[in-house]
C-alpha cells in the first residue's frame, strides 16, 4: 500500500523508490557508458574513476532506497522488483570492478624483444601522407613499425 496518510508514509515511501531505482539507472549508466563512450577516448579508459564512482554511488543509492522500501513493508510485488534493481545495481557495480581490477591486469605482457634495424629486410612503405619511404634511410634515427588494421 503506497498511501499511509496517517503518518505521511506515502512521501517518504516514494522518495525511497526514486532512491532505489535512480540508483539502479546509475549503476546501469555507469558499466555502459565505460564500454561505449569512455572507452572510445584513451585518457577517460585507463582511468575509469568516474565510472567506478558512478556505479558505486548507484549501488548505494539502490540498497538505501531499498532498506527504505522493504521498512514501510509494501507488497511482495514491490519487495521482488526492488531486489532485482538491487541485484542489477551490484552486479554492474562487480563486474565492472573485476573488469578494471582482474581481466584488464590479467592480458599477456608485452614481448621484451624488440627487432633492431639490422635485422629489417630493406621495405618501402608509405606514410599518413601516401610519400614513399624506405625503411633504411631512417637508420639513423629511432623508428616504431605500428601494423593494424584500418577500414576498407
């Protein structure tokens, strides 16, 4: 029952269900955006601080606007869809700390050997210009080869 006008329940019982699915969306908010806007920009996807703090606010947000919710004692109804938000608010919260803190610390390190100039077959390649170089006209000066995959 949302409606409790002896005691005014129906004010706060309402301001606890924004609490809890506000803090839902912003946990929601928080994963997503780290995968599709903040990891598109280098500086925003090594330092995922404000996504951290993001789904971590919402994940307090909900389980309070939860503890709220489930005191007025409001139908199973309202108690099962209030858990669920609490469950999507911690799991965006845990994946996205394991994402940062486990697998991103778990990719193979880099190969230590490094191919010297010396051991470069004699290659033309072109530059972001479309000029032609030759690799051994550059010997004198230190030279990163970087191969990836473009569109076509």
């Amino acid at each position: 029952m949302l409606f409790r006008p002896h005691n005014g329940g129906m004010k706060k019982q309402g301001s606890m269900h924004g609490l809890l699915w506000g803090g839902s969306l912003l946990s929601v908010f928080g994963i997503v955006s780290y995968f599709h806007l903040f990891s598109r920009f280098p500086a925003l996807r090594d330092n995922a601080l404000l996504n951290l703090s993001l789904v971590t606010l919402g994940a307090a947000m909900a389980l309070g606007g939860f503890v709220g919710v489930w005191r007025a004692k409001p139908s199973f109804f309202v108690r099962a869809f209030g858990a669920l938000g609490v469950g999507v608010s911690i799991f965006c919260t845990l994946m996205l700390f394991h994402y940062v803190f486990v697998t991103s610390n778990t990719l193979p390190e880099p190969d230590r050997r490094t191919l010297t100039i010396a051991s470069i077959p004699e290659i033309t390649l072109s530059d972001q210009h479309g000029r032609e170089v030759a690799i051994q006209e550059r010997r004198d000066r230190k030279l990163v080869l970087s191969f990836y995959r473009g569109h076509w």
